[in-house]
C-alpha cells in the first residue's frame, strides 16, 4: 500500500485510518514525569552527567544516559517556552487593541483641538505601540515649546502619523521662508 491514495491501483481497497496517538498513555505519562524530574535536576544546577546518575538511582531508570538528560531538559524547556510564547502574543494583540483604540482618541483629538497634551499623549501612545511591536523608535524629543494652535492640519496630521515634529517644523519653515 501507498500513503499517498491517488498513488493506489484503481482496485486496490481503501486503507483502513491510521489510529490517533494517545497522548495520555503509560508510556507518554512516564516520559512527561521523567523529562519534569531531569528539569527540576537542572534547574538545581546539576550537570548533563550528574543528572543522569541522579535519574538512575530512580527504578525504572538504570539506562538514563546523559544524552538523554540533555534531551528531556531542552525538550522541557521547549514546551514551557511554547506555552508561554503563546501566552505572551495574547497579551501582546490585546495590549495592541487597547492602544489602537486610544490612539484613536487621540489622533481626533490632535486634528480637531490640536492641543499640545494631545498630541503628546498620542506620541506617546505610538512609542508604546511601536516598543511592542519591535519597531525601530527614533528618541523623541519632549515639552517641546511651540504653539500647536499655530500648527496647519497638515502639519498635525504629519506628527501624529509619526514623523518627527522638528523635522515637520523645520520642513515648513524652510519651505515657508
């Protein structure tokens, strides 16, 4: 027989389907105790080889090797990072909702008030965003003094979308010179 079902002669009988592993069997329970027990050894700061002859005073053991330490610890450590990483981009998406949502606010905020507390809150909104993210963030520069109420819409607009407000000031007072 072929695995593959399209391969198989046109008369052949189907293949009978292949049965679910058992993922809660002796043998898998047993492995999961003993890579948790080669774990904690480690996380004791022994050795490779001392955990290995710590596992073979255990019954059922006396064939633990040290290969087989190193391979239970990182397969362990696998499945913890796993869990969390998935636990870690949960956190990161609704982090991400709650400052979109804010960031929202604020963006209305700067093109409709255009006040300087808006549109600081909305920078720092977008630094926040961006940190998480993993984006590159140029250092930004604080309490600039300037009168935002002076500032055109598009000049708002242009700093709330993330560029730089010196260089947007300058930008326009070159141009406007």
């Amino acid at each position: 027989m072929t695995d593959n079902p399209s391969l198989a002669p046109p008369d052949a009988p189907p293949e009978a389907p292949k049965k679910a592993k058992n993922i809660a069997s002796p043998g898998k329970i047993k492995q999961a105790e003993r890579r948790l027990m080669a774990f904690d050894l480690r996380k004791a700061h022994l050795s490779y080889r001392k955990i290995a002859v710590e596992m073979k005073k255990k019954p059922g053991f006396e064939k633990y090797s040290e290969g087989l330490a190193y391979k239970d610890v990182t397969e362990e450590l696998a499945r913890l990072n796993s869990k969390l990483g998935d636990k870690v981009e949960d956190v990161r998406r609704l982090e991400l909702e709650r400052l979109d949502e804010l960031g929202e606010i604020f963006f209305e905020k700067v093109k409709s008030k255009g006040t300087a507390y808006a549109l600081e809150a909305y920078l720092m909104i977008m630094e926040k965003r961006n940190r998480l993210l993993g984006l590159e963030v140029k250092e930004q520069t604080r309490n600039l003094n300037f009168d935002v109420s002076k500032l055109t819409n598009e000049q708002l607009e242009r700093i709330a979308s993330g560029e730089d407000p010196i260089s947007v000031l300058a930008t326009t007072s070159q141009s406007g010179a």
